[in-house]
C-alpha cells in the first residue's frame, strides 16, 4: 500500500470539506452589538464617576455619529452611522477621585474560556490651536475591559479584571499613550517593570513616540468639525495615537494569555497567571487623564470617544480542530475506497 505524508493526507482531507463549514468551527458569535439603538442601553450598567451636584460624564445609545463628520465605522453591515458616544467629564468636572471616567459593562454574560472581543473605536477631541495637541478637557482616552463583575466602574483608580486603555490625543501627556491594569494592582504593569508591551521596555514604549506605534498614522479632522470650529480642529495629529480614524481594538483571551491589539497590531501580553477575575462582563470606557470639565459648547461635542460593532466570539480549543481534521482523513479515505 502506497504510503502518503501525513501532512498533505490532513491537507488533502480538510480540502474536501465545503469551505462554508470553516468559519462555523473557526469561532461562535457569543455577543454582539452594534448599538443602534436607544433601547441598547438596557443591556449595560452605566459607570460614572460622580460631580458635585450629579454625574460628570454620559453615555449615549443610538448616537448618529455623522453629526460630528464621522464616516460609518468599518465593520458596520447597515451603512447606519449608529453607535455608543461615551463622554467623560462633560456635564461638570468629576470629584472625590484622581480622574474622570465612565464605563459601560455588559449584563450576565457567560463566557467561554477562550474568546476574542472586538470593537471599532473613534477617539474625537476638540485641539488647542489644531488638532496637533489637545484643547480643553481633551486629554481623553478609550478603555477596554474583560473579567470583570459589570457592577463598579473599570478606570485608572480600580478595576476587578484586565482593562487597556489608549490616549487618543497628546498621547496622554508624561504618562504614555498605551496602559494596561491588571487586578487593581499598583504600579501598573508598564514596560519598565513588565515584558508585556510588544513594542518592548525601553522608556517610551508605551508612548505613541516609539516607532512601533507608527501603524497609526497622521490624520486630519473630517471637513465638518473644521467648519465648526476652524480654530481648534484644523492641523493634523501626531503619529502613534488613534485619533480621528476608525480603528479595531480586540481583547484576545486564549486560556493562556490575554492580548491587546489595534489593528491586528499587539499592544500588550498578560499571562493569565498574573490576572485575577471578577467576573465574566466586558466594558467600554473613556478615561479623563484629570477632573476638569469644560461647559463650552464645542467641547461638550467634540470631545468624545465613539464605539461600534462589539462582537464577542469563542475561539474553539485546538483539540476540536484536531477532531475534525481526524474527521476529514476518514471521509477523505471512505472517498478513495470507492
């Protein structure tokens, strides 16, 4: 009997299997939204840090995004220009904590033990005298979080998972574009102390200088905000910060690491080891890297974090491909016998 390599036999069977069957196996949608609605709301607890006389900060469902010049976000199938307008320290300045912040987590979620969550994020900030650095109350940054219970708010000051959090204007100032918190621990891991960050441990390898984060290029306001307000949002950002463009930015859980990314381009890696859970909720946030709000009217609408398309999706274990790949082998030789 001809002997075959059992690498192509593999190959050779899984080409016989109708190609539509591989995203099915590949991975599940566990949750999504593409928050269209003003109903959404219901789904989430909102998080926010308090003001003097009522929250600091809102959140709106259902928000039309175009309003602000914002083109539909990328993995949207409708063509709506729908989503999640996440503003922080814009009704009155926050008190009783180092920054303002606001988060919306999801409710009863049972997730898998491996997932990938994924969400498109637009960070807006009205500039000083472009959009070259922040103006007043810009200093904002977009925030991800997974493990946690969804009941207290996931910032800077605490958090009960894992949250990674981008600063999409000046690049969040002395303290670095790109941070990761893990279990409330202080300090937080940051590439002098840690391994995690992809763009390694040098100085500024969490700041949006180091050529690693060069992937994020410069942009310009959309012609809308210009209008609006020529003398703030005119120039162009600085390259390595998500400002003013629809990015990706994915949570992967593997059972053994988690991993940030933007773009398909790894930020961070924590091992599960040096994590604690609590719970199995995911939150979007927006971070004010102070307290201060701001009334005036442009910066209570261009200051504003913009999220899309959440979807989360179990990732199968590599036994299961293993079994079907088995699996294919055998309808392959049952094909060849007849």
């Amino acid at each position: 009997m001809r002997k075959m390599n059992h690498t192509r036999l593999v190959a050779a069977a899984m080409a016989v299997l109708p190609a539509a069957i591989f995203p099915a196996i590949s991975s599940a949608a566990v949750y999504s939204d593409d928050f269209n609605s003003a109903a959404d709301a219901a789904n989430y607890n909102v998080l926010i840090t308090a003001g003097a006389t009522g929250p600091s900060s809102d959140a709106t469902f259902g928000y039309d995004y175009s309003a602000l010049g914002i083109p539909a976000a990328p993995h949207t199938a409708d063509s709506t220009t729908l989503g999640l307008r996440l503003r922080v320290d814009n009704l009155q300045s926050s008190v009783g904590t180092v920054v303002g912040a606001i988060a919306v987590a999801t409710k009863g979620l049972s997730l898998p033990s491996q997932y990938v969550v994924s969400a498109d994020v637009w960070g807006n900030y009205i500039g000083g005298t472009s959009i070259a650095a922040s103006g007043a109350n810009g200093s904002t940054g977009a925030a991800m979080g997974i493990g946690t219970s969804g009941t207290s708010l996931q910032y800077i000051v605490a958090n009960d998972g894992l949250l990674v959090e981008t600063f999409h204007d000046n690049g969040g100032g002395a303290n670095g574009a790109y941070r990761v918190y893990a279990n409330n621990t202080s300090p937080r891991p940051t590439p002098a102390n840690s391994s995690y960050y992809a763009a390694g441990t040098g100085a500024n390898s969490a700041t949006y200088t180091d050529p690693y984060y060069s992937f994020l290029t410069s942009q310009t306001a959309p012609a809308a905000q210009l209008t609006l307000s020529p003398a703030t949002q005119g120039g162009s950002t600085p390259a390595g910060i998500i400002g003013f463009a629809w990015h990706t930015m994915t949570i992967t859980q593997d059972g053994v690491n988690v991993t940030w990314a933007i773009d398909g381009h790894i930020i961070t890696t924590v091992p599960d080891s040096a994590l604690t859970f609590g719970g199995s909720q995911v939150s979007l946030g927006a971070d004010d890297s102070g307290l201060t709000g701001s009334s005036a009217a442009n910066n209570q609408l261009l200051n504003a974090d913009i999220w899309d398309n959440l979807t989360i999706t179990a990732v199968p274990e590599p036994a299961s491909i293993s079994l079907l790949g088995l699996g294919a082998v055998g309808l392959l030789l049952a094909r060849r016998r007849k």
